[in-house]
C-alpha cells in the first residue's frame, strides 16, 4: 500500500512540477520554432532535476496517506495490540527510504550531469533552426568567437550591427553595420553586412579602417552544435561530484560554491529517509486524543518543511563559508538518529515523560 500511495504521490508532484516548468519551454520553443517533439525531448532530459523534490516530497506524502487510511482503519491499534511495536512497523518504510534514498544519490552523481549536459545542449541547439533566432534585441551575443549587438531585429534584417572577432590572436576585427540580412546555407550561418565600417586592430600598429557597401560573414552552425557546451555558461548541475571538487581546488575564489554544490548531492540524497523518520517518529507514538492526532499532524508536515528549508539555507551558508561543511553533514545524520531512539524506546521515553508531568 505505501510503495502504491508513494507511486501515485510521485506522479502528481512530478506532473504538478513539469506543468510549471512546461510555460518556460513551450514560450522557448515558441520563440525558437521548436515542435512537440522537442518539448517531449527537453522535458525527459530536465526531469532528473527535479527527482530530488519529487522523490523526497512524493514518499513523504505516500507515507503519510498510508498510515492516515491506517489508522482511520483502525489497523494501527489492532497490529499494536497483536505485538508490533513502533520500530517493527517502521521497518518497511525504512527499508523503502533506503532504497528510495538510493536512487536520488546514483541520480544526482551520474544521471544528472549528463541528463542535464544534453538538455542543456539540446535547448541550446534549437536557437539555431533558424538564422534570426540566434539574437535578441540589445542582448550581446557570443557564438564562435564573435560577440554580436544587433539594436532591432525584424525577421531576417537587422539594424545597427556590432560585430567584435577575436578569433585570430594576431589582431582583432570592430564591424559596425546600418543593415544585415541572415543568409542560411546548409552547413553555415551568413550575415550579410550593408553600409558599415570594419577597423582591423594588430599589435604594435595603427587600426586600419575600412568603409564598404557590402561585405559577408558567417559561422559553422554544425560545428558550434557540437561544441555547444564549451560555448555557453555551464551549469553547476552539469559537473560530477568529483569534477566540482576538483574545480573547488582550483578556483579558491569560486571554491565554496563548488563545494556547496558537490555536499549538497550527499545530503540531499537522505531527504526520503529523513522525511519519513520525521512522520514515524511523531505519528506512531502513543496515541492520546484526536485534537492531539490533529496537532501532530500540523507538526508533523510543518517540520518537513521546515527541514527543507533549513537544508537549502545551509547549501547557502556554505558557498560563503565552506567551514560549515560538516554541519551539513550532521543535520540529516542527528535527524535519522533522534528518529531512530524515539521510534525504538517509545515506550520508555513516554512513561519517563509522563513520570516528569506527572511530577510537575
């Protein structure tokens, strides 16, 4: 029953994430003249993104509604009364956590980075299916080493060029144009300049400056696609753990980020056992009145929360102060063990409590 309500749990927190995210890739494909298709493509390759929310939240809940239908049922009182204790009813979901929590730590080091290399890659490919789509208005753009200004685009004509190639480490070439026209062929992208200025810049000399009426310049689309990656920002999704570490070493400026990123996999891989060591811990503990049934359940679904919280705030804290790196590490692990000794000596740690009210 709880892998089926986990099941169902996980499918609609997933749909609900992929309807959200959904806007920004149809508006892209919109833009960029993409089909279904590539929604369908970019969707699947962005999805182990969002396994971490969707895992933890969706076993949380499926746990939940499973021992609520449980309890309503009356089946927790009658297991109880035929000698389950807390600890041998927890055992299952622990044992899924475990598996669970399994999943998102191989998905956040090896699906993930690939996953997201070829989304990213794939949404950058898109730009270029057609020549204009490559620019934005006021937007500089970098592309084989060029940078690119266009002041307005209208269709397959641009206004007031800026042209910037530094592709050769003997000089440098400013083209500044009143009009240019995209020109597509098969393996590249041709601007066609009208009415502009080109100034050729070597070291040690004076520029050389040169006014034309029309003058062509063009790019291999085919071979940017391939190097797609090392001609864009790389996202931190898209490094393995080991690589950030490495990066880390190597950028003491950047050092924390790259850290907090590398930890943060580790950590975050626990969330599904957390989450549901947090629900058994409050839920199967002595039962005492419905408002107080109530009560734990606020409790319960404001602590998940507020754990998730505490754990993205600390991925914050530690790429500006890597030192709070091991603090990381013990949140989640004192979380588990708390769970794990109320679970286990529930009724010890009831009647000692009682005892002090008691007294009190």
């Amino acid at each position: 029953m709880s892998i089926l309500n986990t099941l169902i749990s996980f499918l609609v927190i997933i749909g609900l994430v992929w309807v959200s995210q959904s806007f920004r890739s149809i508006k892209f494909l919109f833009e960029k003249g993409g089909t279904i298709i590539d929604f369908f493509q970019l969707s699947i390759f962005s999805m182990p993104a969002w396994l971490s929310i969707s895992v933890s939240f969706g076993f949380f809940f499926g746990v939940f509604i499973t021992f609520i239908k449980l309890e309503n049922d009356r089946e927790l009182i009658a297991m109880k009364s035929a000698g389950l204790n807390s600890l041998q009813l927890s055992y299952p979901i622990f044992v899924l956590g475990m598996i669970l929590s399994t999943v998102l730590f191989l998905n956040f080091h090896f699906l993930l980075p690939k996953s997201y290399s070829f989304y990213k890659n794939y949404e950058d490919n898109l730009r270029y299916m057609k020549p204009q789509i490559l620019f934005n208005e006021n937007t500089f753009f970098h592309i084989d080493k060029k940078t690119f200004f266009a002041k307005t685009i209208n269709g397959n004509e641009l206004d007031k060029l800026f042209i910037k190639d530094y592709s050769s480490k003997q000089k440098t070439v400013d083209i500044f144009a009143k009009k240019a026209l995209f020109i597509k062929e098969k393996n590249n992208i041709k601007i066609k300049l009208i009415d502009g200025i080109k100034i050729i810049s070597k070291q040690k000399t004076n520029p050389l400056i040169i006014n034309f009426n029309e003058d062509y310049i063009s790019f291999n689309s085919k071979n940017t696609k391939k190097n797609a990656r090392s001609n864009r920002v790389i996202d931190l999704k898209e490094f393995t753990y080991f690589e950030l570490v490495k990066m880390s070493n190597s950028n003491p400026k950047s050092r924390g980020i790259y850290l907090a990123e590398a930890h943060s996999r580790n950590v975050f891989s626990l969330t599904p056992i957390i989450f549901s060591m947090i629900f058994l811990s409050f839920f199967l503990r002595i039962q005492h009145s419905r408002y107080d049934n109530i009560f734990k359940k606020i409790i319960i679904i404001s602590s998940v929360f507020l754990i998730q919280i505490i754990l993205f705030s600390m991925k914050n804290i530690i790429s500006k102060f890597e030192e709070f790196t091991y603090i990381f590490y013990t949140i989640p692990l004192l979380l588990i063990i708390m769970c794990f000794v109320s679970i286990k000596y529930e009724n010890f740690l009831y009647l000692n409590f009682k005892k002090v009210k008691d007294g009190l």
